[in-house]
C-alpha cells in the first residue's frame, strides 16, 4: 500500500526499513568493519588445513641428507603466517567499548542472534556481557567474516 507525500508515493514498508536503517549510528565505520572482516578472512584462510585427508602424518625424509638439504629458517616462517592473526587482535583490541560492542553485536546480527532492528538491543546485550578480551570472543568464532559481512547487509550499511 502506497500513501500520497506531495508528488511522490511512498511504500509505507519501504520507508519504514529506511528510516529504522538511517536511525543506526555506529561509532565503527562500515569500512573499518569490512576491512575487519577481509582480516578475517585471510586469518580464516592461512588456517586452512593443506594436508590431503588421512595424510597428515605422512613425512617421508632421510635424516642423513637432512641437515644438508633443509633450508627452514626456523620460526620465522611459522611467525610471519600469524602476523595478520596478530595485527587482526590487535585491532581488535585497540577499540574502544563502544565500538567493540559495535563490531560484536554486527556479528550477532550477521550469525542471526539478532534481527537488525534489534540492533541497539544487540550493542546493549554486548556491552553487558563482555568479560575478557573481545578480539579473543570474536577470534573465536570460525565463521568470523562471514558474520560481519552478513550482519553490514543485514543493517544495509
């Protein structure tokens, strides 16, 4: 049903999920949130496991020609792969309540806890409930980017 507003028509549905979106003023931007999710998902993937199924012990080597041929720099290998691990937690960390409230409860919505009409419901719950390290919570969760990108759509942000 569509009602008169000067010369235009306006869908009453439609203009009420517009004005619920444009009512939702996040102290995170949208783009910060979604470079958060790309973090997360490179995180995700540097995780993945690349062994083939029922291969994992599998290690075939000559310990003689071992020491000759190995070229391993020791950690600093496996410590480059956590780097974007690292710099993920600690942008997580580096927010504040508010917008780590923010960023949990976008997750929520995304991971379907919440419709996003219950947004502030959402940031208020997330706010109550946090005990501990955020980025740890949010880290957590194996499907991390997924929700937040889910959770932006959801707010239409």
């Amino acid at each position: 049903m569509t009602i008169a507003n000067g010369e235009k028509w306006i869908d009453k549905e439609t203009k009420g999920l517009s004005e619920a979106a444009m009512d939702i003023d996040l102290t995170l931007s949208a783009d910060t949130i979604r470079l958060l999710a790309q973090k997360a998902r490179a995180v995700a993937s540097s995780l993945q496991d690349t062994f083939e199924d029922g291969h994992e012990g599998d290690v075939e080597f000559d310990a003689d020609s071992l020491e000759q041929s190995h070229g391993h720099d020791g950690l600093a290998e496996e410590e480059n792969d956590d780097l974007s691990d690292e710099e993920l937690r600690e942008l997580i960390e580096d927010l504040n309540v508010d917008e780590a409230a923010e960023l949990v409860a976008i997750s929520w919505i995304g991971r379907g806890d919440f419709e996003a009409e219950d947004f502030q419901q959402a940031v208020d719950e997330a706010r109550d409930r946090a005990a501990g390290s955020t980025a740890t919570y949010l880290l957590g969760m194996p499907l991390l980017a997924d929700h937040l990108e889910a959770g932006l759509d959801a707010l239409d942000l």
